[in-house]
C-alpha cells in the first residue's frame, strides 16, 4: 500500500490521540486495516511477526471495554495487536512494522496512539492466541478523531517547535560520539535525519544516537535509566519499549530513503566505536548501496 502524501507530512500530522468518535470504522476503512496487516510476516531484521485489528461490531459497542487499557483510552474503534517471535531483535523488529501500519492509519485520516505499559496483555494475548515463546510488546488504539480541530493545532504546534525534539547535532555524529556531524557530512541524508528527529518515543525520551561512519550510519541505542526496569514497568509488566524506539526510528529512516530513491540496506555488524557510557549500546547499522 502506498502512501498519498510525503511521508514527512504523515509523521508531522500525526500526535497520541486518546479520544475517539463513540463509532465504528466503516467496512471499507476495516477491509484496508486488514489487507495491510495480512501482508505483515516479519521486521527488516528478521524476526516473526503477526497482527490483528481487534474491532468494536456495531451489535456488541461494549466488547473491548473487557481487554482493558487502565481508562487510559476512551471511545477506541479498535486496537492493533500482535506478536512477535524471540528473536535478537525481536522489539526493533516490531516498532518498525508497527510504526509504518500507523503512518498508513494516519494517511486514512484515523487517530492512533501507542499504549506500551497501559494494557492487559493476558487479555489481549488470549484474542491472538498468544503462545509462550512470543511476546507482546505493545498495542495501538485507533479510531475516528474525537476532536479534529485538536489535530490541527497540534500540527500548528508541531511545526511551531512546541513539541521539543532534540536538535540534529544531539542526536547525529560523525565517526565517534564526540564530533557533531555537519551539514557536508549530512549531504543527501539531510532530510532522513529530519524523519528520525520527528519520530515518536515513549515518554518523548528520543533514546536513539546514530554516528556516520563512511557509507555506514550506526544506530545506538541510548538509554534512559530506569526507564524499563523501574517499580511501574514491572507492575504493568513492560517490555523494553526503548528498542520499539529504535524501531520507529529505523522505519523513518528507510521510509524517507525509499520516498527520495537513497538505496541501503539494514545490517548488524557492530562498529569498533567507544560508547560514552553503559548505558548506550549499539544495535543495528544502515549501509548505503
């Protein structure tokens, strides 16, 4: 399926929309959920993937009050679910695909927002037939915007800098993590460094570090500490939402170099760069064709 607008403009529309229309999607918006999520088998690393969009019927208006999500979502049409296997990389893997499905969801003109900690996961895993060697990392709920003018301003926002994002220079490097990368080391990645810059992250933390090294950029993984092994991640049973981070950000990056024709691929091939504390670690590379 193909995106109707660039890319950029789908990542500045879309803001955690918490409020939905008391409605159910229309046949023809849950025919194209379903026919997207049945081309989903894997991530770009790897890793067994399946999905399924858990719908309100119109007979039965109450139905998914009982999967639970903490009163943190009101009125949803529905919640994306899945699962991933247990690989390496399992999470990135996950972000990734799932990240790219609400971009699509946006392109509809459907509200969605990440819910990482805030769900029953057995209830949830008990729909998709969750077996014990896969995980749950996450879900999404979406449905018809209960406040369009809300999306408006926050695009208004967005474009304003309200929403603080790192700027460029704390987020990319060049060779090591002491040299700030430069507009002539950026060239025609510019713009795909703007697409990760946008992307979204649990509690906004922005945990990725990328460093450019030749033909090869390296995507770090710089964590918040305690982030995901904290009293609450272990109450709601979390996974390690800071590589589904990662995954969102891989799925910017490879989005804004399909839509601008920059050929690379995705390896995993550690570089001997020093990391500036254990909380940072690498985990996954994209190599220039």
């Amino acid at each position: 399926m193909k995106f109707s607008v660039p890319v950029k403009a789908l990542v500045k529309r879309r803001f955690s929309c918490r409020s939905f229309l008391n409605q159910p999607l229309e046949i023809t918006e849950i025919d194209s959920i379903n026919s997207l999520l049945s081309q989903i088998h894997s991530g770009p690393l790897g890793s067994s993937l399946r999905f399924k969009f858990i719908t309100l019927s119109r007979e039965k208006s109450d139905e998914l009050k009982v999967l639970g999500t903490y009163g943190a979502i009101k009125n949803p049409a529905g919640y994306l679910a899945g699962v991933a296997d247990s690989s390496k990389k399992n999470l990135e893997d996950y972000g990734f695909v799932l990240e790219k499905v609400i971009l699509h969801l946006t392109d509809m003109g459907l509200g969605t927002c990440w819910l990482g900690g805030l769900f029953t996961r057995s209830s949830f895993a008990k729909v998709l037939g969750m077996t014990d060697d896969e995980m749950m990392p996450a879900i999404v709920a979406l449905g018809k915007m209960a406040d369009p003018e809300r999306a408006r301003k926050a695009l208004i926002r967005q474009l304003g800098g309200s929403y603080k994002r790192k700027p460029i220079q704390e987020i990319f490097f060049s060779n090591d993590f002491h040299t700030t990368i430069t507009a002539e080391d950026a060239g025609s990645f510019t713009p795909l460094m703007e697409m990760v810059q946008w992307a979204p992250s649990a509690a906004n933390k922005q945990p990725w570090r990328i460093i450019k090294k030749g033909d090869v950029w390296h995507f770090y993984l710089n964590r918040t500490k305690g982030y995901s092994t904290g009293l609450v991640a272990k109450l709601v049973k979390m996974d390690d939402i800071q590589r589904l981070d990662i995954g969102i950000a891989m799925c910017h990056w490879e989005l804004g170099a399909n839509e601008i024709g920059l050929q690379g691929r995705w390896i995993v091939d550690s570089p001997d760069i020093e990391v500036p504390s254990n909380l940072t670690e690498y985990v996954v590379s994209w190599k220039c064709d």
